[in-house]
C-alpha cells in the first residue's frame, strides 16, 4: 500500500464525528461541546500550515482521533477552576497534536496496520514517511507552544513529550522481561500515558485562571485518570472485542509487552503455568490467545486489574473534594464513571 493516495480514504473531521459518540461519552462532554468543535476545527487548519507535499500525510494523521479526551480534560479543568479562553483552544491543539504524534510512532514500533478502524499512516506509506510525520507533528506543537506570551506553556510541553517518549522508550525496553515489576509497570504508565493527561489538566486549569491547590488538584487527577485509562487500555488488548478495539487482539503480546493481567499470573503463577505463558510471549501466534485467556482467568487477572482501574478511578475522584460544586468538576466525576463502566464490561458477552 506504498502508492496509496494520502489524499483518499481520509477520516471526517472529528467536528462530524462527534455525532457517533457513545451516549454516556456526550453526556461527559455536553458542557464543552462548542469548545470541541473549536479545536476541532483548528486542528484542520494546522494541516494548511505544513508545506504542501507533506499536508495530506498531516490531515490523515490529524484526521483520526478518537474521544478527543485531552482536549476534554483541557476545557473541563478550565470549567471546574476558572473560565474558558481561546488560549485554552490553542493549548488543546498542542497536546492533541502531541498525542497523535506519539501513536504515529507507537504504529512504526509495534508494526501496527489498523487503528481506530482504518489502515495507519505506517501501513500506507511505509515506516519512514511516518516517522518524519510524526517528527513534524511534535515540531508543529512546539511552535505553537512558542506562541504564548511567556515561556511557561513551552516548557510545560517540551517536559511533557521528554516524559512521553522516554516512558516509550523504557517499556521498550522491558519487552518480554519477565522480572518486569508491577512498580516499574505503573513508572511507564504514568510517563508514557498518564503525563499528558496530567498536562492537559494542569494547563486548563491554569490558563484558565486557578490557584495554586487547584493545578496540584487537577494534576493528581490527570495522573490517576492516565494510569486507570492505560491499564483499562491494555486489559482492552486482551478482553475486548475486535470492533471496539479496531484492530487485532493480541498486539501488546505480539510485541512482548508485559502489561497489568500478565503481571497478576506471574506473580500468582504456578511454576508451570508461568513457564507456559512465557513460551506463549516469546513465540507469539494470534492461536494461543485463547489458551492464554484461560490461564488470565485461573488466576482472576480479568477481574483484578478491574480492580486496580477502579482503585485509580477513586484517586482521581478523591482529587477534585477540594474543588468547588461546578458543572465541569461534575463532569470530570462523570468522566471517571464512564471509564469505570467501560473497564466492566471487558470481556462481557454483548
């Protein structure tokens, strides 16, 4: 699929895609629509700031977002500690932008062909083109970082994306290390995922005008929400079904990544039982999943890490009692809700 056309079969924008969102999810994000479609629509016009051949490459990678969730958390810290500005639009754009920079590159390294539903950049244009797009995309974030009036923001990214990649590049490293700890698992997930969280909830809520306790408290809450959210997402790889995921179960092990479900066996594990899951992840075939899953549950590793998703779902909402009673701060408990009944329904029959 080298020759594909970067100007076909591109995604709607995400402002039209709003309309197919889960029920409960609009509930969430009702308070900020209009703020949404905001930086939806600078989102696309970031693509015209790109030189002319590489435009079409950035509009496919701009073009497919999902719940738009940091932009989310963006608006309602803002909500729930001050007021909503246009700067605030601006700085949902760069942490987008970040965002989707970073699945680019997870796409080259984990080989991946789909995501949400649709060939990635990687498998249509090939390793080295993507890339050089995503490297674009971080560079772009970076100048419009620049563009506030003091240096805050742009230290604020820049740290955020030295703490993303370097959370990628640790986990790489751990790759198919069985003496992989449930301590240095929750490191990588707080660097890797949680940070930006973190950062989307930490700029909303100053940009929007909040105290001191207020960042600190939305902050803790972006962390805990980030680590609940990438535990739920690995459980996801396993437990889920393959139209919600939108790609093949199976692929965390199919690059040897040893996430929350896997930790449980090996530490609760029989000698043989671990011996036969560490076969399975060193030789990995899309046949053993089933296998594997019977092992999961002979030691509850489907319910416990629901379990820990929910713990950290409480974390978050312990965050925000020092938060005055607002619509956005209601919002945010919602948000926590909706994770907590999606990370249910994992591996439920429909």
């Amino acid at each position: 699929m080298l020759d594909a056309d970067p100007r076909a079969g591109v995604a709607p924008a995400a402002l039209a895609s709003l309309s197919g969102l889960n029920p409960a999810w609009k509930e969430v994000i009702e308070p900020v629509k209009p703020f949404i479609e905001q930086v939806a629509s600078r989102l696309e016009e970031q693509v015209e700031t790109f030189d002319p051949e590489i435009a079409p490459y950035a509009r496919y990678a701009l073009t497919n977002q999902g719940k738009q969730l940091r932009p989310v958390l963006v608006a309602l810290s803002a909500g729930a500690t001050g007021k909503i500005n246009d700067s605030l639009v601006t700085a949902a754009v760069i942490i987008e932008m970040v965002h989707l920079a970073t699945l680019v590159h997870d796409d080259v390294m984990d080989e991946a062909e789909m995501r949400r539903q649709r060939p990635t950049l990687a498998a249509n244009w090939g390793n080295h083109i993507s890339v050089l797009v995503g490297d674009c995309l971080f560079a772009n974030a970076l100048r419009l970082a620049a563009s506030f009036p003091t240096p805050e923001v742009c230290r604020a990214v820049a740290s955020a994306t030295n703490t993303v990649c370097s959370g990628e590049i640790l986990q790489t490293h751990q790759r198919r290390n069985f003496e992989f700890t449930r301590a240095e698992y929750f490191k990588v997930l707080e660097m890797k995922t949680a940070e930006l969280f973190a950062l989307s909830c930490d700029l909303g809520a100053g940009l929007g005008g909040a105290s001191p306790g207020g960042r600190a408290a939305l902050r803790k809450y972006g962390l805990a929400l980030g680590t609940a959210y990438q535990i739920y997402d690995d459980c996801l790889d396993l437990f889920g079904s393959e139209r919600t995921v939108g790609k093949s179960l199976g692929t965390d092990l199919a690059n040897g990544k040893l996430t929350m479900p896997i930790l449980i066996l090996l530490e609760q594990g029989s000698g043989s039982d671990q011996a036969q899951l560490r076969e399975y992840i060193q030789q990995w075939k899309p046949r053993f999943l089933p296998r594997f899953l019977e092992l999961l549950d002979k030691y509850d590793a489907p319910n416990a890490s629901r379990g820990i998703v929910h713990h950290y779902l409480e974390i978050a909402r312990q965050s925000l009692k020092s938060l005055p009673e607002s619509v956005s701060r209601t919002a945010l408990i919602r948000l926590t809700e909706f994770l907590a009944q999606q990370t249910d329904t994992l591996g439920v029959p429909s």
